[in-house]
C-alpha cells in the first residue's frame, strides 16, 4: 500500500531519485540509438569503381580544384590513432575525362621551418587564384593541433609551407572551409582532445564542439555549443556554409554574412554519420561521405592497423533547392565495408566521384547517370 512521505524533505528526495533514474534511462537509450546496432548497409555503385593505386594509409580529407582537375589526399591518420606504421603525408590524383589510369602521387613538402614528424593531416581546403593553388590543412597532431597553409606548385609537385595558424581552443580540430585568401573556417569536434576523455565526452552526447573564423590576423569563436561538428563545406555562389554533426546525424545550414559572421538558415537531418562534405560548384549539390554505423568506425579507430576491422561506408547527395531550406536526398554509393572502409571524404567533378576512407583505400567511380543519380 503506498504511504505519503512523512515529511517535505522526503517527497523531494524521491522526486529527485525518479529524476536521476529518468535521466540515467534516457542517456543509456540516446547512447544505444547512436551507435546504429539496428542498421544494415546493402551495396550499390553509380557506375564501375576501381582502388586508386598509391594510397595505401587512408584518405581521410579530400579536397578537389575543378580548375585544374587536381583532387588533394591527406594520408595517414592511423598514426594519430596509434598505428605507428601509417605514414602521414599528402598527395594528387590527376582527374582527366578519359581516365587511363587511376594512380595517386605523393606530394613533397619543402619547408626550414616545418618539422613534418609533426604532421597528420585530416581535412582539407584550397583558395585557387590566377593559377596560384593554397591549401589550408588541418593538422591533428597532439603536439601541433593547427591550420597548416601550403603553396602548391603543379610542374614540380611541391608543397611549400609558408605559415601556420595555431590556437590554444583548438582541441580537436577537424576540417577547414576556405572563404577567402588566408580567411576560413576551423570545425572543432570537442572540447576534450583526442583520447579516453574524449570518448567520454563524446559518449555523453555533449555539445561542446566550435566553429571558429580565422579572418587573416586572429581566430575568433564563431559557433559554440555544437555537438560534435565534424565536415565543412562552403557554397561560394550562395554563400552558404555547411557544418555536419557526427554524433547527430545532421547538417546545419548557415548563412555568410559581408561582415563574415553567420546567421543559422535550417537543418538536413541524414539518419547516418557526416564526415566529409563537398559542394559541386557547377550544380550546388552537396556530396557527403558518411558513417551508418557509427559503433563500427569507432572499433576501426581502436584497431588502425586491423584490416580485418571494417566499417560500411555511404555517400548521399543533397540536392539543395532554390528557396535553400528544402532538399532532396539520393544514395548514390554504399558498402558494408569490404570494397571500402569508413568512408570519411568525398568529392565530385564532371561524373568523376572519389571516395576516401578513414586508414584504408582510396576509390574511383564513373557516375553513368548523374541526373538521377
């Protein structure tokens, strides 16, 4: 028979126990829906696909330059996950209409200065001008969690380091979306660095993930409060910026403003992981390599160096419309993991569609019918 408390302090006793328990309940079960254990991949290509010979430790940031059909690869990011073997670097895919072969180059880095035993690079952007190519990566690093720009030069497949953007709030950084000439946009994933208070963090779904705004001279907070923002992407003709959540399966829209502040425009829900994001400057669409299951990317993570551990990999395309807060969302690619590993980047150029996994592969696919696909 249920007895009334005998006192005030007894009522709020209880109803503080029901709300811990309340809270404890619905942690476990937002815990157990992010990990996908209900989900299952089923493979499809929108055309032939081949392993892009010359990658061998990941592609884990991809960024294109329609221009001059040059898609960059940031390599070995096993190293900052432990695998001592991967080795980090950057490399070049030439893309070409008729493509006869399908090989990356490594890219050489020339620098006094720069000591490349503290380089791991994750994602990618450009800034391409009058012939002159800058690439802006992000460097993970423990020692060096920064922004590292590089000049390009195309006849002698040389990166020169001309300077680097460091900050103290750069815990966790993820990718950079250039909107300018030495002017972007740095996506932090966390407030913890890399490691098990990481994890911890990320487990208890918090939302301490950033955007910050290097304008040339300083870095400043541009967005706070954001759960696990992971792949940006910026549509220079309507000016949109593009951050996704790891953790939240979305995207949220933003709008650049003149004075390079942001104003919130909607949110593409994706029911799957964005890492990597790209914009096709031709069309406006949003290419976007994802996670489906998210609990395991996380168990590739634990073991780099294990090719036995897989993760599936998923490209959507988002085709924005016009009013530029509707879409429409197709799958052109996925795989439970066997051809390709925790896809991380994308790009997309002229029916050429490139896939990069976290440790693993780099992979080519001919798009037959992009109008539907």
């Amino acid at each position: 028979m249920f007895r009334p408390p005998n006192s005030l302090s007894g009522l709020l006793h209880r109803v503080a126990i029901w709300l811990m328990l309340a809270f404890l309940c619905s942690t476990v079960i937002r815990f157990i829906l992010m990990l996908d254990l209900n989900k299952r991949v089923y493979n499809h290509t929108p055309g032939p696909c081949r392993a892009v010979t010359g990658i061998t430790d990941g592609a884990a940031g991809l960024e294109i330059i329609s221009e001059a059909g040059l898609v960059f690869i940031s390599t070995g990011l096993a190293t900052a996950y432990g695998n001592d073997t991967s080795r980090p670097g950057l490399a070049v895919l030439q893309l070409e209409k008729e493509m006869m072969k399908h090989e990356a180059k490594p890219i050489k880095i020339e620098s006094e200065k720069f000591d490349q035993n503290e380089f791991i690079p994750l994602g990618i952007s450009s800034y391409f001008s009058k012939g002159r190519i800058s690439l802006y990566v992000v460097n993970t690093h423990p020692k060096r969690p920064c922004v590292e720009i590089f000049t390009y030069h195309k006849e002698k497949n040389v990166l020169f380091h001309r300077k680097s953007v460091c900050d103290a709030r750069f815990s966790s950084i993820y990718d950079v979306a250039t909107i300018g000439a030495d002017r972007f946009l740095v996506s932090n994933l966390a407030y913890m660095a890399r490691g098990k208070l990481q994890t911890v963090e990320l487990t208890m779904q918090s939302s301490f993930g950033a955007l910050y705004l290097f304008d040339g001279r300083s870095v400043t907070l541009l967005e706070s409060g954001l759960s696990s923002p992971s792949g940006l992407a910026i549509d220079r003709t309507r000016q949109l910026i593009f951050a996704g959540s790891l953790l939240n399966e979305h995207i949220r829209v933003y709008k650049l403003e003149k004075d390079l502040s942001v104003t919130f425009r909607t949110q593409i829900s994706l029911l799957s992981s964005p890492a990597g994001m790209h914009v096709d400057e031709e069309s406006g669409d949003l290419w976007v390599s994802l996670h489906p299951v998210l609990y395991q990317m996380f168990l590739v993570t634990l073991y780099p160096g294990d090719e036995r551990v897989r993760s599936p990999s998923q490209v959507l395309r988002v085709r924005i419309q016009e009013d530029g807060v509707s879409w429409v969302i197709t799958e052109p690619y996925a795989n439970d993991g066997a051809t390709i590993s925790a896809s991380n980047a994308v790009v997309y150029d002229k029916e050429h569609l490139v896939i990069g996994s976290m440790f693993g592969r780099l992979l080519h696919c001919d798009v037959l019918n992009p109008s539907i696909t």
